[in-house]
C-alpha cells in the first residue's frame, strides 16, 4: 500500500472510503473528487489530447456537454455525440484519433438505455478505453465494470451520498487505466472535503434499503403517472412498456427513483397552478436524496431525432415518503392544473 503522504492525495477516510467504493463496483482501483462533474473533468483530461476525438451520447449530463463546448475546443479535442441507442453502429463514428468513448446508461433526462456489452465490444477490439457515468444506477444496481466498461463515473452527491448534503464524485477503473488517470488526478489537485468523505461513508451504509424504497415508490407513481388522462408517456427503464425496459433487465439488478415524463399539451400557466402548490415534491435540480422532487426541463437532443415531445417534460426524483402521499400530491397538481386551464 502507498504511504500516507499529503492530505490532498489522500487521507485514512478516504482511502477506506475508496477501497469500499472499488469493492461495490468490482473494480480494481477508487478515486474520489470533489464532485461528480471533477471527476468526469480528471477522466476527459487524463484520456484526451490535443488531435484527439471523443464520443459522446446525445443523453449525457448536460453540464458535461457544456464543458465539452465551452472548453474541448480550446485543446484541440473533436467531439461527436451519437444516438444513446446506437449500440454496435457506434463502430461507424469510430475514427482514427478516437480515444474515448463515453457511456451514460440510461441517460439524463430521457432515460435512454444504452447497449454497454456492444459498444464494449467494439471499443476492445478497437483498443479504445470506455467509460461509463452509471450515477443513476450506482454501483449496486448495474456493475459497468462487468458489462466491460474499464472506467466508471459516479456522482456521489446523488445517491452514494444520499441526503443531499454533500457533493462529491468517484472514478473507478481498471488497473490498466488507473497510472494514467492517477496522474492527472494527483496533478489537478481535485479532492474532497473530510466533511463530505465522512458523510458519504455513512450514506453508503444504508445504500441498498434507500435504494430498494426510491424503487418501490419510483416504480408506485410511473404506474400510476402512465395511467392518467393527462400524460403522455412515461420514461422509467423499469417499467415494462419502456423501450429499454429489456436491456435494463439484462443489464441492471435493480431501478433507482429517478425518472421522467411527458405532459399532455399544456399552457405555461396550467404547469405553473400544477408546480407551484406541491405539498411534498420540491423543486430543485440535484436528485437522489430523502425529498421528493419535480423539474420541469427541455432536453438537447441533436443525435435523437424521435425525441420530440409535444407537451412539457417533468422530471421526478422519487424520495423516502410513502408513495400514496406522493400519489395524492401530483393528483392535487393536475387538478389545479385542470381548473388553470
Ligand atoms: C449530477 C450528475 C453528475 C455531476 O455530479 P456533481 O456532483 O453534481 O458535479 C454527473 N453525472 C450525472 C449523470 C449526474 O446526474
């Protein structure tokens, strides 16, 4: 084991931390970062150089798609997004000065599940590393390493940590990645605050129980959502009406309590009578904590042409509470949104 040196490298909790974190997701070696977002920025700069290509999914976290407009260009780095459900097609956008390729299954927003043995497949026999944001998932629910990803993202603000209290982000990876990204890791200075390492250890403990209530209540009010007048469609890979609903049996153990829909054609001030009266749902961007939140969002799309909703699309982060609480919640909010007009 590699001596205790300087607090920035490393700490006793952290490395407990880690090595917990490696364990969980299968993989050989842990870093953690102080946010999701730091840990995706290490990977893009670790793996990338100038001349270089990276593919990306058209679903993927949209602060990473910011990073990769407002600051890949400057270093030279090309970047192409593909259709999450590409799947094997992806060998055609490979070119010769690919160097990564990036995952994120089922994506944000949209929930898109993503092929990761066939993209694995066709990254190996190319020698092109693959990374995997399995944040949604975490590493209980869908072991990317397994599925043949060498390197994995967790934002652990998410669920890891699980009170929404702290932010914090995780790479893992294989031993064949791990001196590169080490190094940029180790040089970037990107580390957690010894508050936030001992608030996650603490949330992981009680993981798989919150894990299994955010899916039962998840999965109450997707059932639920799916049979109201007032919705379009559903998007939950857990339910079986969803068009990844079969790669998410292969591939996952289990469903978090993230997911979204779609709202019949609604006015402004009808979504606003709805959202604004939520008794129990918050409004806010993180997820993954105890509360219950709804937001309301417009997702880029420019590799998915079939995405192209009519009415508004909601996002629903589904919380501790029991789910008949939240059931009788939302249907307050379309009857005001009803009587809005
Ligand atoms: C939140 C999130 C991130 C970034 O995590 P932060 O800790 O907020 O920086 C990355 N990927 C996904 C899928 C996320 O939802």
């Amino acid at each position: 084991m590699r001596p205790l040196v300087y607090g920035r490298t490393a700490t006793p909790a952290v490395r407990a931390l880690e090595e917990a974190l490696a364990a969980l997701d299968g993989s050989d070696h842990a870093m953690l970062t102080c946010s999701g977002q730091s840990a995706i920025v290490v990977l893009l700069s670790a793996m990338l150089s100038s001349g270089g290509h990276v593919l990306l999914p058209d679903s993927l976290y949209a602060t990473l798609r910011k990073y990769c407009i407002e600051e890949l260009p400057r270093f030279g780095i090309e970047v192409s997004y593909y259709n999450s459900r590409i799947g094997k097609g992806i060998a055609e956008l490979i070119r010769p000065n690919t160097q990564l390729i990036y995952c994120e299954s089922p994506g944000s927003h949209t929930f898109e599940m993503q092929d990761i043995p066939a993209i694995a497949e066709v990254a190996r026999a190319k020698k092109i590393p693959l990374a995997a944001d399995n944040t949604w998932a975490t590493p209980l629910y869908q072991n990317t390493t397994k599925l043949g990803a060498d390197i994995s993202i967790n934002a652990c603000t998410k669920y890891i940590g699980g009170h929404a209290d702290i932010v914090m982000g995780l790479i893992t990876c294989s031993k064949q990645y791990y001196p590169t990204i080490r190094r940029t890791f180790r040089n970037m200075g990107i580390c957690p605050g010894s508050e936030e390492v001992f608030l996650c250890a603490r949330g992981l403990r009680t993981l798989s129980l919150r894990l299994r209530q955010h899916q039962e209540n998840a999965l109450a009010l997707a059932h639920w959502l799916s049979k109201q007048p007032e919705v379009e469609r559903v998007f939950y890979p857990a339910l079986p009406t969803d068009p990844g609903h079969a790669l998410w049996k292969r591939d996952c153990t289990g469903a978090s309590g993230l997911f979204s829909f779609e709202l019949k054609p609604a006015s402004k001030t009808a979504l606003a009578a709805m959202l604004d009266h939520m008794q129990l749902f918050g409004m806010g961007v993180s997820w993954g904590g105890y509360e219950s939140l709804i937001l309301p969002f417009r997702a880029q799309r420019k590799a998915t042409p079939e995405w192209q909703p009519k009415g508004p699309t909601l996002r629903i982060s589904a919380g501790l509470e029991h789910s008949d609480d939240l059931i009788a919640d939302l249907s307050a909010g379309f009857k005001r949104m009803k009587e809005a007009v």
